[in-house]
C-alpha cells in the first residue's frame, strides 16, 4: 500500500528539518521517498528530486548566511567544481552503466568515509592543544588567501559531488560533506556551506536533465512546500542545540551515513 500524494508536504517538512540541521541536499532522501512511498517512477522521481533540492537548499542557505554558517570564499570553490561535474556527468551517464557508476561511487564514498574519521582525529588533537594554553585563530577556517592546495581539493570534492548528482540524479551531498569536513571547517559551517553549494549544484542539475523528461510540477509544489518550511525552520532549532553537542553527533552521524550510502551502492 502506498501513501497518497497529499501527505507529500508533511514527508517533505520531516526533510527540510533534517537537511537544514544535518546538511546536504536531500536528493537520496527524496528519489527513495517517491519511489517508495508514494509509487512515483523512478524518471520523474529524479527530476522532481532536483527541482525540490533548489527551493529547499535556498531558503536553508539563506537561513544559515543570516546566522554566520556559511563560508563563501570555501564553499564556491566546491560551486566551481560541482557545476562542472553535474554537466560531465549528465553526458557520462548515457555512456557508462547505471551499475557500473553506483559501484564506482560506493568506491568513492567508502574513501571518503575513511578521510572524515582521519579529518576529524586531526581536529580532535588540535583542539586538545589548544585547551593546553594554545590559542586558536577564530578564521582560521578560511584562509585568505586560499592556499593552492585548498583550491584543488576543494574543486575536486566538489567535481565529485557534481558528478554523482548527474549521473545519479542526486544532490551530491556526501562528497560535499566530506570535503568541507576535511577543509577544517566547523559542523555547523559544514551544514551551512553545504546547503549553498548544493543550491547551485541542483540549479544545474535540473538544466542538464531538463531534456530527459518533464517535470510534474504538482509534485514538485506539494514536496518544496513541506522542504522549505522545514529549511527555514531547522536553523532556528539549531540555535537551541548546543555547539559541542553538534559537534560529538555530527562526526559520526555522517561517518555512518556515508558508509551506509556507499554499501547501499552494491546493490
């Protein structure tokens, strides 16, 4: 038995809220959400996917540069190449096997997994030092100017993220993730950033596979209009929840969800 499409909203707000407060742009949550509870194919679930990720990750990006959590210089350096990967994959996934790009890419996260835990070891020893009588620059997140080596990984982070969102029709939330982890950005930076990568990340995708079929856009006002208000009203919530907490739960939440995304690549 599946869900009615007029409960699309209340599945959307439940979503909003988590990729408001956790990051991401939701692509995986939404594809598996419509195909799974609500009996929507697979081709317009893709689509209507993208197109809901647009209005979710602006109004949560907008909320999150109002209460400091974005870093612009860091994150449009994962933009430049996001945009680049979501137009090289939307060409590569009429050549390359759906099967064969899902194993690559839980390849891929499996690495990515692995380079959090180290990222955040890293993070866990300098703040050990700085508690020792070390001060801690407050910008230290953001180089200016960025260090050439900061650039590439970051293009490179964000070509993954662009890639996998066009061949696989998802935002590209796990790269992102893990590149603006090992970037040495705060957990609520990470969120912050991310949702404004992932805005322009979907604007492309939704270009580039625009021509693959059309959109539904009752479906697409009935799921934005739970995400938005669950985006706008996640950071709220988030100023309640205390930093450190975040901290301890944010690590190994997407640790666990990456390795769980990458496994589910196998299958």
């Amino acid at each position: 038995m599946h869900l009615p499409i007029y409960l699309l909203p209340e599945a959307g707000l439940v979503i909003g809220l988590l990729i408001s407060l956790m990051g991401g742009g939701g692509g995986i949550f939404y594809v598996g959400m419509l195909t799974g509870l609500f009996a929507i194919s697979m081709d317009q679930a893709v689509s209507v996917s993208l197109a809901t990720i647009i209005p979710t990750t602006l109004a949560a990006s907008i909320s999150h540069y109002r209460t400091g959590n974005v870093k612009l210089k860091t994150g449009f350096i994962l933009v430049a190449g996001g945009m680049v990967g979501v137009v090289t994959g939307s060409y590569l996934v009429t050549i390359i096997p759906v099967k064969v790009l899902k194993r690559i890419f839980g390849i891929f996260l499996l690495v990515m997994g692995a380079g959090m835990v180290i990222s955040r070891k890293k993070k866990q020893v300098k703040e050990e030092i700085a508690e020792n009588g070390q001060l801690e620059d407050p910008n230290a997140n953001e180089i200016n100017p960025v260090p050439w080596v900061f650039i590439i990984k970051g293009l490179v982070f964000g070509l993954l993220g662009g890639l996998m969102s066009g061949m696989l029709g998802v935002s590209g939330t796990p790269p992102i993730l893990a590149g603006l982890y090992s970037l040495g950005l705060s957990s609520l930076e990470v969120v912050g950033t991310s949702v404004m990568i992932l805005f322009f990340i979907a604007v492309t995708g939704v270009v580039t596979h625009s021509a693959i079929g059309s959109l539904n856009w009752l479906l697409v006002f009935l799921l934005a209009s739970g995400t938005i208000t669950g985006a706008v009203l996640g950071p709220l919530l988030g100023r309640r929840i205390n930093k450190k907490t975040l901290d301890k739960i944010y690590g190994p939440f997407f640790v666990i969800f990456i390795i769980l995304m990458a496994i589910s690549m196998f299958f």
